[in-house]
C-alpha cells in the first residue's frame, strides 16, 4: 500500500485460488487422533479467514482505517469478553473451594485448638 502511495491494487485478489498440502502422517484411526485432526483442521480454517480478512482490508482503499475499526470492534468482543468472563468464573470457582476448605478446617480443628487450649 505504501509503494503504491495508497492508491488501489491494479489487480484484484483472486480468492477463489485454493492450496492443498500433502499430509505426511498417516489416516488417524482412533477417536482422540479424529479428535486431534478435526481441532487442526478448525485451527486452519480460523487461520485462513482471518488471513482472507486481512487481505481483503488491505485491498480496500481505506484499508488502515477498516483494519483499525475491526481490531477496535470486532476482536475484543470475540476474544477479549469471553476470556474476561472466563477468568471470573474461575476465580470465583477457586474462592468457594477455598471458602469451604477454611471452613472445613475450622470445623476440624476447632474442638481440637479449644481442648489444647484450656
């Protein structure tokens, strides 16, 4: 874009140019091996959009200003919020476990500190 002084791609992107890849590894034969292959592949299809994204913003005139509207927008509420929420449910998970082992331990030891005591 910047050799280009901003001005517009003189040939537009072919998306429709697919790239297949040789697999080296053999056909998985058990579920976690699918499992695996199938959680790879979702891994690459994500990958793929968002380079197909990107390079659709780049083709666009105002390229800099969509790409910075997207990362502003759109990624925090696909990445950001659900891992924020996330993590505060796990925490909040950790706090009772802790609340309750406390309590545990001082029903346990309680009677036991009291004896010792007096």
């Amino acid at each position: 874009l910047l050799a280009r002084n901003g001005t517009p791609r003189t040939n537009p992107i072919d998306y429709t140019q697919t790239y297949t890849t040789t697999s080296q590894s053999p056909q998985p034969t058990t579920i976690p091996q699918w499992q695996t292959k199938l959680t790879n592949a979702k891994l690459l299809l994500s990958h793929t959009q968002t380079h197909l994204l990107t390079l659709e913003l780049q083709s666009q005139p105002h390229a800099t200003t969509l790409w910075q509207t997207h990362t502003l927008h759109t990624l925090p509420h696909t990445f950001q919020t659900p891992i924020a929420t996330e993590l505060t449910n796990r925490r909040l998970a950790v706090d009772e476990i802790n609340a309750e082992r406390k309590r545990m331990q001082e029903r346990e030891a309680g009677p036991t500190l009291r004896v010792l005591e007096g």
